[in-house]
C-alpha cells in the first residue's frame, strides 16, 4: 500500500512551530474524498457530485468559458481574417467555403450563447452544447472534405463527443433521480 504524508505542527528549540511528515494511507484518504468527509470548512470539495444537479452545475462551470472563449475566438473571422483564419492560412470570411462559413457562424454567435446558457443553469446552453458538439463530431468525422482547408483535430472531435455523453450521462442521472423522488 501506498503512503501519503500528513503534515503535523510540532515544536522545535527556540519556540518556533515547524512541520513534520508522517505516514498516512492514501486509500483511507481516497475513501475518505470520494465519500465527501471532507467536505465543509476544513477540508475540500468532493471530486464526486452530489447529485445529478450538483453534476449538471458543475459541468456548465466548466463548458461555459470555454464556449464562451470559442465562440468570441470566431467573432473576428466573420468581420475579416481572425485567428482561426489565419491558422487556416485564409485571408477573410469571403474565401471560407459555405460550409465553414456556417460552423464559424455558428461558433461566432451559437458560442456566446450557449455560454450564457450554460452560465445561468438553462436549458438554453444544454441545447447549444448538443448543436456545436453534433456538427463538429459529424465534421469531422464524416465530411471533413467540406470544411477543408481547416480541418478538426481528432482530439477536438473526441472532445465533443465527451461532451455529449457527459450531458446525456448528467440528464439520464436527473430524470432517475427525479422519478426517484416521484415514487416516494
């Protein structure tokens, strides 16, 4: 078994508190977490939610910035050569074929969106989550000719079918729970 050290305060000469480290099991500590003992004042919070809402909350805390720093990374390829564009090595929105017009659109304007949906706890952003992550995994893994020269790097793509299996994962959990609660 494996040890994790607990630091402990003791007193050395001179009156001054120093910190030894003394063995402690890492699985009780393990345990300990995941049963949320440590929550609350002094310790921090569990890695495993509550419930199906604490998970929900927890999964539009971190999707929401990052929708949101998506969406506003987009915003300058619509109005000339953005940073995406220029990763793509194209010059202005016009170049960009029709179908990757439509993915920066729908970046550009579904991406601030779904933030603020995801910010506020709607069903807003578990939409806008499901739209964005559906047409890039279907991109990238079906037609990545049609948003060529930019392509969808595989791990963007398994990233967003992460992200829809989190959400549905988080709804199935909700709507068990809800019924749950129904039959008592």
């Amino acid at each position: 078994m494996l040890a994790a050290s607990v630091s402990r305060p003791r007193v050395v000469l001179g009156g001054r508190r120093a910190r030894t480290k003394t063995s402690a099991p890492s699985r009780s500590i393990v345990k300990t977490r995941a049963a949320g003992a440590g929550d609350g004042e002094s310790g921090g919070p569990s890695l495993v939610p509550a419930d199906a809402a604490d998970g929900l909350r927890r999964y539009r805390a971190v999707l929401g910035p990052l929708f949101l720093a998506g969406g506003l990374l987009h915003v300058p390829d619509v109005f000339g050569a953005g940073p995406v564009s220029a990763a793509c090595d194209v010059g202005s929105f016009a170049e960009l074929t029709t179908p990757l017009k439509a993915l920066t659109l729908l970046w550009a304007v579904g991406g601030p969106i779904t933030a603020t949906g995801l910010f506020s706890g709607t069903f807003l952003g578990d939409v806008g989550v499901t739209v964005i992550a559906s047409t890039e995994i279907v991109l990238g893994i079906d037609f990545p000719d049609l948003i060529a020269p930019a392509t969808l790097p595989a791990p963007i793509v398994a990233a967003q079918c992460v992200n829809i299996a989190s959400l549905v994962a988080l709804r199935l959990w909700e709507t068990a729970e809800k019924r749950a609660n129904e039959r008592r």
